[in-house]
C-alpha cells in the first residue's frame, strides 16, 4: 500500500510480511529512506514516476524485516547506529533462514551522534535502546520515526536476543519528554497521530511514563 497523505512524505506499507512501513521524505527532487521492508519494487517505481532521486537510506534499527530490501540499495549510503553491528552480523541469520547480507556490497556509515546532515536533510536523532541495543527514533521537521520503540497502540517487543527492557523503558520515558506535536511514524502498524494523542490511548506507553511498568 502507498499513502501519500502528507506533503513531503510517501508511506509504503508491506502488509505480506509484518505490515511493515517504509517512509521516503522528499525535498527539491531529493528523497531519503527510512526503513527498507520487503517493498523496494514499490519504493523504486514511484522514484522513477515521479523522477526523485534517492540519495540515502536510514535504518532506525538493523531487524530483518527493516532490512529485508537493503542489498538493492547497494549504490547509496545507508547509515545505522553503530550499537547495530551485532543485529547486522548476528541476529538476522539466526531469526530467517537463508537471509544472509554481503556487506562489502554495501556503502554503510555507523554513527552514534544525534544529527545526521544529507545534503538539505538534517535529522535528529534520539538514541532509543531496548528494542535493540542500537535503536533510534528519527526527528525530521514535524516528523517522528519511532521504528519498534513505540507504535500507536503498544511499544516494542524485548523479549528477543539483544533486547532489554531496562533500556527499553528509558528510551520510552526520553521519548515521552519530546515535543507532543510530533507526528508519530512507527516501523510497523497504523501511523499519523500526534504524540500527544497516542499518549491519551496508548496504556503501555501510559504505565511506562507513570512509573507503573514493570
């Protein structure tokens, strides 16, 4: 599915695998990837149509079905958290057999800093361990990316190999301190609320900011 109900930003939903979403923010010609599910035919064709030019993939987190596409996006620089590189090495061939990344294809940059400035793009970056140890949320404009920290209905899992829910309720309680205006893109699920509107109907995020999660 694709949505094109904002402006600057193109939701591309993968609902044959975990109802995944990918986002491609736009700007002057230009586009920048957040998450690549298995949708990259979709993403490709509408760049073509549309004649954008993709300069760039961000990854909020390294889980496969984040990454399931990155290996055709062999030809641009794709930058993750540098807490990722065990998500990246280890991880993915042990959740899906046979999914296996040839990373010497690959033009990838770790970083651990809270910008990331690509061309006209300045991002903010909010360090979100839990999920993952190198989760983050990603700030454009009036955007939020929350990947698996948080969802509109629940928060992200730590029951699985690198997970920690310590961390996890951290990053949540940093993340509930962020302007209230942000609009709330997550990895999976439905999308477009205002943080402050999830806050009134999301209970597990409601138990972590009042102390009552455990």
């Amino acid at each position: 599915m694709i949505d094109q109900k904002f402006n600057n930003l193109v939701i591309f939903s993968d609902e044959k695998l975990m109802n995944n979403n990918s986002y491609l923010i736009i700007h002057n010609k230009q586009a920048v990837l957040i998450d690549v599910a298995n949708n990259w035919n979709d993403i490709n064709i509408f760049l073509k149509k549309n004649n954008l030019k993709l300069i760039a993939l961000i990854l909020t987190h390294a889980h496969f079905d984040h990454i399931i596409d990155i290996e055709k996006l062999s030809s641009i620089p794709i930058y993750i958290n540098e807490n990722e590189k065990n998500i990246l090495d280890v991880e993915n061939k042990q959740l899906v057999r046979n999914f296996k990344i040839d990373y010497k294809k690959l033009n990838i940059h770790y970083f651990l800093q809270d910008k990331l400035n690509i061309a006209e793009f300045n991002f903010k970056i909010f360090h979100t361990p839990g999920h993952t140890p190198g989760g983050v949320c990603i700030a454009y404009e009036n955007y939020l990316f929350t990947g698996d920290t948080i969802f509109t209905d629940s928060i992200g899992r730590y029951d699985l190999m690198f997970s920690n829910l310590k961390d996890l309720i951290k990053s949540i309680k940093t993340i509930s301190k962020v302007n209230d205006n942000y609009i709330i893109l997550p990895g999976h699920g439905t999308y477009g609320e205002k943080l402050k509107i999830i806050k009134k109907h999301n209970n597990l995020l409601n138990s972590i900011i009042n102390n009552d999660y455990e």
